[in-house]
C-alpha cells in the first residue's frame, strides 16, 4: 500500500495557486516525481504502474523512449523554434511526408500543424465551413469530446459539465447518438444486432436531422471519434464508418476523424479508422505524437480543403523540436504495431474474465464498465475501483459515467500487462 507524506503539502500549495481544472486529489493524491517505462514515481518514492499512459501522450512510456529522448536532444541542440508558418523547416516537411502517405485516403493531402489535439480540431472546423458558402452547419455525436476551445468544446458532448456557465457556445452544431452497443437510445443489444444499431442511426441522421433540423447541402461536415475516448471507450459495430461514408458522400459532406486519443498505434493500427476501413476526409492528431515531450497537434485533409492565404497559421506549430519528435515516434509506433495486437489478445481475455458489466477495446484501448442492477451506471463501483487500484500502485482513469479507461504504453511487456490485470481483478473482487 502506498503513504502519502510529502505529496500532500504540495497538492495543497497547488490547489490553492492552480486553476481549478480536473485534478482530483480525493481520487488521484498523485504527485509524479519520475517515471521509468510502464512505471511511474511520485515524491514520497511510491511506484504505480500506469495504465493510463498520460492521458494518451506517453504512448511510449516514461518519460519517453530513448531514441526520441535522443532526437529530441540533438535537435534542441541545432534549431527547436523556426517560426514555421512563416518560414521553412526539413523537420516539419518530413513529418509532413510520413503523415500524408501513412493516412488512410487515397486521394492528395496537406497537412497543418498546430500545439494540441483542440487546436487541430479548430483548424479543421475552420476548413470544412470556409469551402463553400452555404455549407456552415456542423454535426456531432453525443458522447463525443473534441477539446474545450470554443470551437471544439461546442462539438463536444461528452459531460455538461464541460459546458457549464460558458454558453451559448457555436450555432449551428447538431448531435447525433453514437452506435454504442452496450447503451443507446433505442435499447438495442448492438453485439448481437450489430447492423440494426448501425442503421438505426444512419435512419436518424438523413430522417430526423436532415428531414427536419437542417437541410442536408447545408451541412459542411460530420465529426466523429472511432472509437469515443471521454465517452467511455465506445467501440462501435464494424460496418458503421463504411455506411456513414455512403451517407457523407451521397450528400457531398465531409468527415472529420478526431484521432487525437486513439492514433499513432494505440488500436493495433497507425490510424484508429482503419480498423474500420474508413477513408475520413480529415484526420486530426495530437497527444501521442509529442513522445510525451513536446505539444504538437496535426490536421490531415484533403488538398482541396486548403486555406487561401491567411486565413489560418500559428506561432508555435510545425516547430523543428516538435516534428523532428513527431518523425521518430511515428517511425516506433509503425514497429510497435505487432506487439500491441498481441497485447490486445492479453487484456482481451483476461478483462473479458472480471466481475464488470462491460467490455470493449481494440489494441491496448480498453473500457470496462459497472452498471446497477436497473442498468444506470453504477459511478459509486467505478469510482471505489479506481481508489482501491492508487492505493495498490495502479493507476487508472475514469471514462464516461460509470466506465474505467485502460491504456497502458504500447511498450508494456506481458508480465507487467499481468500484473496489473491480476491487481484489477482482486480489487474488483473484493468490491463486488
């Protein structure tokens, strides 16, 4: 069990000068001295092993692989800042080159670079609606979260409170539900009746939101998360990209794929939507892509979205530090694919094998979820589970109401993958 000495006076000297964000220190007491890999340290010398891998950027551990710790070292060293959006740089042109031809998409591409995965989503809300005059309106799906930014955050749909006290946020945003198997608004099992859920909401896209919300040619884009992060780790049925694409296409809409939580390898694929066979017209990136080092946002899109001159640039992005990190943690995760597929196969059975309600996942991205016997979510079991978990060094991450997040760094070996799950089900087990 871990003591807490130190930690606490420093949470309590943060809590008073920090903004108040999404720290919790009843839930996460944690003050990181270091991390080592799939393990990280706090200042009082308690370990944790993490299986929430930063929130999705330490992909590839902590506090970083040692070939991008390296490139990044000889690059600071020669040109970080360059000032990108104004002048050139072979760093961010080469990240560039990797971006375009590993996307999905065979068609031409460009690419915007920005400091964050909202930053990314702005700039794509930013090319769809400056295409064509009349086409500004902008649909979503409930559960899904694309940052706090204006923009972004009137996309998101995730929790009210993200929304609390800032509004009205941007018009002309409609939402849609998600395909979620396990919990949707029509009560359909969606594991055993995959293709009804799928055309279920295909149905209420071009019928209710088309037929009576917004005309059709007015809408510029849809965006979407393939799998839905904050939501709760949504993994929808198999075909369901493939018919939003024949719906996308036959009224001349653009699909944005917010990668930014589930890119660079975390599915067992570079790009989250390929396990779904989707060619997005837009993919953005962030997290992942900085190695845990540097902040860097992406936005993939088709040539003939581009801005014209001016529209849209920024001071930070396509710096030479952050791509030339960009560049080599690509190059990794490409290698890494393999070993996370056979991951997936360890989380896979043995979460399959806990006393939870739910369980889904691709790769190394997995939610379980607890619900009560009436089938509301049981935020109460979830929240001790986690408690329980800090307590014996695991660290985990809560996800939409009553889900558990677990994403480990792709880098995790199997029997530190082992311990932790074995950790997870006695916890689980003593609470239910």
């Amino acid at each position: 069990m871990i003591t807490i000495k130190s930690s606490k006076k420093v949470i309590e000297e943060s809590d008073n000068l920090l903004a108040t964000t999404t720290r919790d220190s009843d839930l996460f007491p944690l003050v990181i001295d270091h991390g080592e890999g799939v393990w990280i340290y706090d200042i009082d010398g308690n370990r944790f092993l993490d299986f929430t891998s930063g929130i999705g950027v330490n992909n590839l551990g902590w506090p970083s692989h040692p070939e991008v710790i390296k490139i990044g070292i000889e690059q600071m060293q020669k040109l970080a800042h360059a000032a990108s959006n104004d002048f050139y740089n072979i760093q961010q042109l080469e990240l560039a080159k990797k971006l375009v031809s590993l996307s999905p998409g065979n068609f031409e591409k460009k690419v915007f670079f920005s400091n964050s995965g909202t930053e990314a989503i702005e700039a794509s809300i930013k090319l769809v609606k400056s295409v064509e005059e009349k086409r500004k309106y902008l649909i979503s799906f409930i559960g899904g979260f694309h940052g706090r930014t204006f923009g972004s955050l009137s996309l998101t749909a995730s929790k009210p409170i993200q929304k609390a006290r800032v509004g009205p946020l941007m018009p002309g945003v409609y939402y849609v539900p998600y395909p979620n198997p396990f919990r949707n608004p029509w009560h359909i099992n969606g594991y055993e009746e995959p293709e009804e859920l799928v055309n279920r909401v295909i149905e209420y896209l071009e019928e209710w939101v088309f037929g009576h919300l917004v005309p059709a040619d007015e809408v510029s884009a849809i965006f979407y998360e393939p799998i839905q992060g904050e939501g709760g780790y949504i993994v929808p049925p198999k075909n369901f990209f493939r018919e939003l694409e024949k719906l996308a296409k036959k009224y001349g809409i653009y699909l944005v794929d917010d990668e930014v939580q589930m890119g660079i390898g975390r599915t067992g694929k570079l790009f989250a939507i390929e396990n779904f066979d989707g060619e997005p017209d837009v993919i953005t990136l962030a997290k992942a892509l900085g190695g845990g080092i540097m902040p860097i946002g992406a936005t993939i899109f088709r040539k003939e979205l581009d801005f014209k001159e001016g529209i849209h640039s920024n001071t930070f992005g396509g710096n030479a530090l952050a791509t030339a990190i960009g560049s080599k943690v690509i190059d990794i995760a490409k290698d890494l694919l393999p070993h996370i597929k056979e991951m997936e196969k360890i989380f896979k059975e043995e979460l399959s094998n806990m006393k939870v309600d739910d369980v889904r996942g691709i790769g190394l991205a997995w939610g379980i979820e607890f619900i009560k016997e009436d089938r509301k979510p049981d935020v109460k079991t979830r929240n001790k589970v986690i408690e329980e978990a800090f307590k014996n060094g695991l660290l985990l991450l809560p996800a939409g109401e009553s889900s558990i997040r677990i994403i480990p760094p792709l880098v995790i070996e199997e029997d530190e993958a082992k311990e932790g799950l074995n950790k997870l089900r006695k916890i689980i087990n003593s609470i239910r």
